[in-house]
C-alpha cells in the first residue's frame, strides 16, 4: 500500500487526486450505496461519525499511511509488557497522543479513510490487507466510544507463561451499545431466545423498556432428555470449578474418572471442559475460526462412523465487565455471575437438543 501510495502509477495517482478532492468536499461516504446497506456495513459507528468530513491531514493517501504506521508501531511497543493491563478508551487515546502524536478524531477516521483508499486503488485482493483494516477497525472504535469498552493486553497465554505471545484485545463491555442501532431504526423489535432465563435482567442490560415480556415452559412430546445433578465423586469427596478448588488432585482426578466412565458408556458424541481422553477421539475448541470448523467437522464424522468423539470447549465470564455494570446499570456483581452462569449453563445444555429426533444426557457436575 506504501508503494501505491507514494510511486503510484499514472492510472492510480489520478484516482488518488480525484479521491482527495472528494474528501475536500467533504464527502466522507463513497459508493452508490443506499443508506440501509451503509448502516448495516458500520452498525457500530454512531450516524454523525459517517456523516463528519475526513480530518485533513489524512485526506492524503500517503500521509494517512504514515498515520498508519506509526500506530501499529505503537500498538508493537504496548505488547512489549510483562504484565496484563487494562485500560479504558480515553486513558489509551491519551496515550496514543502523547507517544505517537495521533488524536482521536484521526483515529475515529481510520475505517473510513482505509475503505476509500481501498476502493480508489481498486484493491481486489482484500485478504493481504485484512490484517490493517483489524488495525483501523481497532482505532475507529477506540476514537469513537469513551465508554463501554475496555482494552486487555495479556503477554502471555496463562497455559504457557513462559512462552511470550502478547495479545491486546478491546472488548465491549455494553451489550447495548450493539443493539441501540436496532432500536432507533426500528419501531417493533422482538427478542426470542430458549435460554434468555432469568428474563428479568436482559432489558437492564440491554438498556430498553419491554412493552411485553412472556415466558414459556418448554414442551416435549417424548422423554428425550435426562438432566443430573453430580456434587460428589465416586470417593464422595466434593466435585468443584471454583477457583479453590480446581486445582487439588482429588477433584481432578474425580472429574476425569467421571468423564472416562462417560466415554465408554456413550454411543455418540460427548462435550465437556476438560481434559484430553483415551477412548474416543479428541477435538478441542480454539480461538481461531477455521480450526474450530475443522474441529467440529470431524468430531460429527466421528460419531456419525460409531467411533464416537469428546469435543472440549470453554464457558467463561470476563471479569473486566462486572465494575462497568455495577458502576453503570447498578448490577450488582453477584446477580450478574448468577445471571451469567445460568445462561453459560443453559447454552450448553440447549446444544444437545436441536431437532425432534434428538436425545441426550445433560450432567452438572458441581457441588454449587
């Protein structure tokens, strides 16, 4: 993109002369799109952010990339940490300024700047580039919201801390954030969801008065499911997640008993949080898309052939959310682990039954 920019051909300097012109006017949306299809590509994005001007001082290509890459010259220099931070929108945007000289309206523009100078040099080949439209997502949202959001950076993955992998993410900390374009562009909108109990919390969360709010008792017409309660192991010693007691040997060892008389009494698939087994074939969930597809492809080959799999995925919470809430909706953080593990729970148990001609066995197997 450098050299596009600052070598262009003839063909591309005369696109990027008619682009920063436009951008003169003040043009900042490009395309013959209609609103609907603008609104649905930045559902994120505020409407006076798609209607401002591009800043000046990034309405040229060239300078806009030398934006670009002294923020991700920065973003390298906040992964050079030994420790986990976490930070809010505005101290970070106060930092990007101090270190790399870039305000926030100059990252507010980075999605929109990219997307022109894309389309301009008729970029067809959009994957090489997916990697700096992540960078300039990032800042958009980082420039556009002072709250709800919280920027992570973990040095490590907490299973192997002595290897180095740094990962900075920023997380929404507000769900409504998501669903206020929905609201305002739509006069009737209905949530339906099987597990969206305890239905009570969902509107604080969310931010939105229900007109009409119904819970209905699920109906079956045949005995296809078997929910089990498991508080002890076959040592009657207690079975726990809690962070106190993952660790000791006796509940590992019951947890992994538990899961291997599982394995060899179950005709199909199984999913479960732990640890790799012997008797069937093992898929584990990663963060990375096409894994996890591959993953999930063979583990329904598995038991589709009789061998039968174990599928191991992860039910978390992030911590980083329950201040915001307390401090924002007066959530306080109890109700809010309460309501998130029933709902984790009810998502995974709601996996096994998707169709008429399903069964399944569902084991929680924690003495809370």
């Amino acid at each position: 993109m450098t050299s596009l920019c600052i070598s262009p051909t003839a063909t591309d300097a005369g696109r990027l002369r008619t682009e920063y012109n436009r951008l003169i006017e003040c043009f900042a949306q490009r395309g013959d799109l209609p609103i609907t299809d603008n609104w649905l590509a930045n559902p994120a994005l505020p409407d006076h952010i798609l209607r401002e001007a591009v800043l000046g001082n990034i309405r040229k290509a060239e300078h806009f990339v030398a934006v670009l890459r002294r923020f991700v010259q920065y973003l390298k220099n906040r992964l050079q940490t030994e420790n986990v931070e976490t930070e809010g929108p505005v101290n970070f945007v106060v930092s990007v300024y101090s270190q790399a000289g870039i305000d926030q309206k100059m990252l507010k523009f980075c999605y929109d700047r990219l997307h022109s100078l894309m389309l301009t040099l008729e970029i067809t080949d959009t994957d090489e580039f997916l990697h700096i439209q992540k960078v300039c997502d990032f800042a958009t949202l980082v420039g556009t919201y002072t709250s709800g959001f919280s920027i992570i950076i973990e040095p490590y993955d907490q299973r192997m801390p002595h290897i180095p992998d740094p990962v900075m993410q920023l997380t929404c900390l507000d769900a409504s954030l998501a669903i206020k374009p929905v609201f305002d562009r739509f006069q009737s909108v209905i949530i339906t969801s099987g597990t969206l109990s305890p239905i009570d919390l969902y509107p604080r969360l969310l931010n939105f008065n229900p007109v009409i709010s119904r819970s209905f008792k699920m109906s079956l017409t045949r005995d296809c499911i078997c929910p089990m309660v498991l508080t002890r192991g076959s040592d009657q010693l207690p079975v726990s997640t809690k962070f106190d007691m993952r660790g000791d040997p006796g509940v590992v060892r019951n947890y992994g008993r538990l899961l291997l008389e599982m394995v060899t009494a179950v005709p199909d698939g199984i999913v479960c949080f732990f640890e790799v087994m012997q008797h069937k074939l093992v898929f584990i969930e990663t963060q990375d898309v096409v894994e996890t597809t591959l993953a999930l492809d063979n583990y329904r080959r598995a038991y589709d052939c009789g061998r039968g799999a174990v599928f191991f995925s992860v039910a978390r919470i992030l911590t980083a959310r329950l201040k915001y809430l307390k401090d924002t909706f007066q959530i306080k953080e109890g109700d809010f682990l309460t309501f998130d593990a029933l709902r984790q729970a009810a998502q995974c148990v709601g996996r096994v039954i998707r169709s008429k001609a399903d069964y399944g066995l569902m084991i929680f197997a924690d003495k809370k």
